[in-house]
C-alpha cells in the first residue's frame, strides 16, 4: 500500500505533497532546545579561494544536522574527535562567527534540518570533509571519545540488499564490522560475544554516549551489507 507519488526535486514539482505524506507516515522526533546543544558534522569546508592574501583568509566551515540545543553567534563550540598531535588525539575549539540554515544568514539556529557554522580554526583542518564524522556541541558537554565499547546487539533476519535470501549469522570473534555512528563510519573488530552483547575494538574512534544507536554491517562478497544495529552500553 505504498504511496507513489510523482517528483521532480530540480523543478520542486510535488515536494510539498511528497513531505506531507511523509509526515504523516513518519512521527517527526521530538527535538529538545533546552538540552546542551550536539551537531553531528556531515561535511567540512576550507572556503578560501587559491591565492588568498594572509589578510583575506576565512576561518573553516563545518555543516551537518543539530540534533538537541540550540547555538548562537559568539557561542564557544567543541569538536571531538580531533586530530592526533604526537599520537594523542586533541579537541578542536572555535568561536562560531557565522550561521546558516535554509541559504540565509542567521543568528541563532536550533535543531532539525541541516545548517553551516563559520569558525575561526585554521581552514586546513577542515578541508576536504577532512572533519565530516566528527561531534561538535557546547564546551565541555560533548561526550567522551572511544577507541573500544561494549554493544548490545540486534541482528536483524535477513541480510539487507542481496538478490538471493541469506540469513544473518551470529557475529563471531575477530570478525570485522562497519560501524556507522551518526555521521561516522568505522570498522569495529570483535573481541568477545556474549549474548547478544558485542565488545570490538574501533579503527577510528567515535564520540558517542551510553544509549546511543549505531549500525552494523558486515562484509557480503564484494560488498559491506546492513545486519542489525548495536546499542551502546
């Protein structure tokens, strides 16, 4: 009983009626303003051109989804994880000198939808989506950056996206995992099942808290395929 329902995203033909339909399909969640404020970064820019004199250059831009909060211009923002400095990893912080959401300049912004912050860190830390991945909030309310978690994990009975029906097999120790964790992708290997709780070891750390949700997939022939999803403990 599926909708379907004719589009065209370039001429914005039906988008009102597709959103509409959605909403009724979908609960929106429910977001929370008062919370400390938590983006999931998505993308990073340096947004000087080639050639820039020293006096010219901008501060980089970061842009993805506020989930909880709200930020303002002046705020003093985190972003966790950052770049190693002597094989330590640091913690990224800047004043937000600029908003954006919906293409227009603002001065505050609050959850939902997708917005861009103008900082003031250096432009080569963020260029080339060399941050997408990465958490930024309030300072000193972000949480904590983790090379290794223990998960409650919830397989799924069939293997998502292959032509033929495979069901999913327990996961088994040493065995790799790809990890998405909200807007962090990363390979997790297992280093101990009991139950349904799975301990693994990242390749690239996560900045995530107890309850959070990530996904799981496992490698499927030529090709990384969705199996279930964890809770973090």
């Amino acid at each position: 009983d599926a909708l379907i329902i004719p589009v065209s995203a370039q001429q914005g033909a039906n988008m009102d009626i597709l959103i509409e339909n959605m909403l009724k399909q979908i609960q929106p969640p429910e977001r929370n303003v008062d919370d400390t404020a938590l983006m999931h970064v998505a993308r990073s820019f340096d947004i000087n051109k080639p050639g820039s004199g020293a006096d010219k250059i901008k501060g980089g831009v970061i842009g993805g989804t506020l989930v909880q909060g709200t930020f303002k211009l002046g705020d003093t923002i985190e972003i966790r994880p950052g770049p190693t400095n002597n094989g330590k990893r640091v913690t990224l912080k800047s004043e937000i000198i600029g908003l954006e959401a919906n293409g227009k300049q603002v001065e505050e912004i609050g959850p939902g939808g997708l917005v861009g912050i103008a900082t003031k860190l250096d432009p080569s830390l963020t260029k080339s989506d060399s941050l997408s991945g990465t958490v930024a909030g309030e300072e000193g309310t972000l949480p904590e950056v983790l090379d290794a978690f223990t998960m409650e994990a919830n397989l799924l009975d069939r293997v998502v996206g292959t032509k033929e029906e495979r069901d999913v097999a327990p996961i088994k120790i040493k065995e790799p995992l790809m990890i998405n964790c909200g807007t962090t992708t990363t390979i997790g290997v297992v280093t101990s099942t009991k139950k349904n709780n799975v301990d693994v070891t990242l390749k690239l750390p996560v900045c995530a808290s107890p309850g959070d949700r990530v996904a799981l997939s496992r490698r499927v022939g030529a090709r990384w395929r969705l199996i279930g999803y964890g809770i973090i403990k």
